[in-house]
C-alpha cells in the first residue's frame, strides 16, 4: 500500500476548515514516544511509494535513516514562548518556544560509544515513533518528512549508582515551530512492521581471518582467503552469507570473490586470487553498492585487514 494511501488517515478533521477542534470521527492519538528515526536532511518519503518494512530497512542500510527506538526513558523540554511587553503592559510574540526530545537509553558501552558519533547540528531530520509502533512527521505536499532538527547532542554518560543502572541520553532539538501545522502521522496499524521491536540499527561484527584450527592470515599467491564473521560479543556466528555480501580489496584495487563455502560457526572460505599488499575483506551489498548487509532482515557492517606478503 503507497505512502499516499494511508499518510494521516485516521481522520481528515483537518481538511473541513479553519480551527476545526470538533471531535466527531477524530480518533488518533499519539501515545508514549519510544524513539526517534534521524533522517538525512531534507529526505522525504515520496507520496507514490510503498513505505513498508524492506523501505525502511533498505533506508538504514543505505545510511538514511538511523533508528534510536526502544528508550529507557522520555523527556520532553519544552521552552516557552519568548514575548516582549510594552510599558503598557501588552505582550507581543517575540518568537516561538522551542521544543526538545530527550531519550535516555539502557543498551551498554558499545551502543554509548555509537550515540557519541551522532552529536550534530543540522544534519538530520526527524521522525518520532511511540510505543504502538505510529510514526509522527511532516507532511510536504503529500509527502512524509522528518521534523526539522538542529542539535543533536549526545548527553553525558550516567553512572550504576547502585540504584539505577548506567545508561546515556542523546537530545535533538526541533528548530522550525511551523512545522507544526503539517503534523502528520502514519498509523501502525497500516505497516507491516511493529517498529520498537522490528527495527533496528547496523550491527558491527567481529571479522578474522581464521579458520576452526585458528588464525589463518592471506598470504602471497593464495587461492582463497579464510575469514570468520561474529557478532559483536565475538562468539555469535553471523551465518548464511554468500558471494555478494563480501568485498575484497588488495591494495585498493577489488578483487572478485569466485566462490564461497560456509564451514560453520561463521567460518567462510572465499575463492579469490591473492598477491602481495594490504588485503581488505569487508562486508558489502554489491547492488545497493553500500558496506552493509541485510541477513533475514538484521543489518551488519564490517571489516578485516592484514598484509599479504
């Protein structure tokens, strides 16, 4: 089903007129956020395309969009409107407040280090997502877009008190008040995905060259390269992989993989033609031309290097 079909479809009470505050037939309500999505900047749905679970995944292997969901904890900053008073006492609107999302995540070191990386100002968007799985944005003429976000500050790291645990927030500040009027949402009900559990970020993997008897690093003249791909806490094996999930490069020149066989417990051996020079096997898509790979709907990313001499 296309984007257009289901973009604010609870009800259309915002069509009928100006100020149209009547309740009858207005049922949506957004509830507790449980994340965000930080888009690139100025990306947009388009209106004609089917906004479902392999489009999403695809915009967060491509680097579009990055998924922070499932938080800890909400809070909302809210400034208030600045106004400037006369002597006679009459206000008038010097600008509008501004508004912050602050989420506070519970996920380890490894998922703190990568909030660090997102500390920015003015390159993203933002989608905000709650805890039934609806998506809140801006409509662009049909189209769904993020909120206007400048700063997006990785908070400082909180410490185990011995009566709360550590954790990290990150807060993003929404920069256009007039967005507000183009508030729109996309119903979970109409996806086929439930976002706080089914989406999620790029995996990094733990990459070697090895084999079930130890490390076997590429040497001059080899035929193939043996290589083992683990999940982050280097013992989960990341299995199923083929030929096109490998990118092979000697000295910065790409080496076509002829030939794959997966030996368990993450162990491949690829058939490549070796000589001297720095040999970099990573994970890539060879059709979206991206580092990243989509195994049963998980995405990782990584890499391993040595010196073939």
């Amino acid at each position: 089903m296309s984007l257009g079909d289901i973009l604010g479809k609870a009800s259309k009470c915002s069509d009928a007129g100006l100020a149209s505050v009547g309740s009858y037939g207005c049922p949506f309500k957004f509830g507790l956020p449980d994340g965000i999505i930080l888009v690139r900047k100025g990306y947009k749905v388009p209106a004609a395309d089917d906004f479902n679970k392999e489009y999403l995944l695809d915009l967060i292997q491509t680097g579009i969009a990055i998924p922070l969901l499932n938080s800890f904890s909400f809070e909302p900053i809210n400034e208030d409107d600045v106004l400037e008073t006369s002597v006679t006492g009459v206000n008038d609107l010097a600008r509008k407040g501004l508004t912050s999302l602050m989420f506070t995540f519970k996920k380890g070191i490894e998922y703190e280090k990568a909030l660090e990386k997102l500390t920015s100002f003015g390159a993203f968007d933002v989608w905000v997502v709650d805890k039934q799985g609806n998506f809140l944005g801006v409509d662009k003429g049909g189209d769904f877009a993020g909120w206007s976000a400048g700063l997006v500050l990785a908070k400082s790291k909180t410490w185990n008190t011995g009566s709360e645990s550590e954790g990290k927030a990150i807060e993003v500040q929404l920069t256009q008040p007039g967005e507000r009027k183009d508030t729109t949402w996309i119903e979970a009900s109409a996806l086929d995905f439930f976002a706080p559990t089914e989406i999620d970020g790029i995996n990094g993997t733990s990459m070697a060259y090895a084999d079930a008897n130890g490390a076997v690093p590429p040497a001059n003249s080899d035929t193939d390269i043996k290589v083992q791909v683990l999940a982050n806490d280097k013992s989960t094996p990341i299995l199923g992989l083929v030929e096109a999930d490998f990118w092979i490069e000697i000295d910065g020149a790409s080496v076509p993989v002829t030939g794959l066989v997966e030996d368990g417990a993450g162990f491949y051996t690829l058939s490549v033609a070796i000589s001297a020079g720095e040999v970099v096997t990573s994970l890539y898509d060879t059709t979206k031309l991206v580092y990243a790979i989509n195994v049963s709907d998980i995405l990782f990313s990584g890499s391993v290097s040595a010196v073939a001499a």
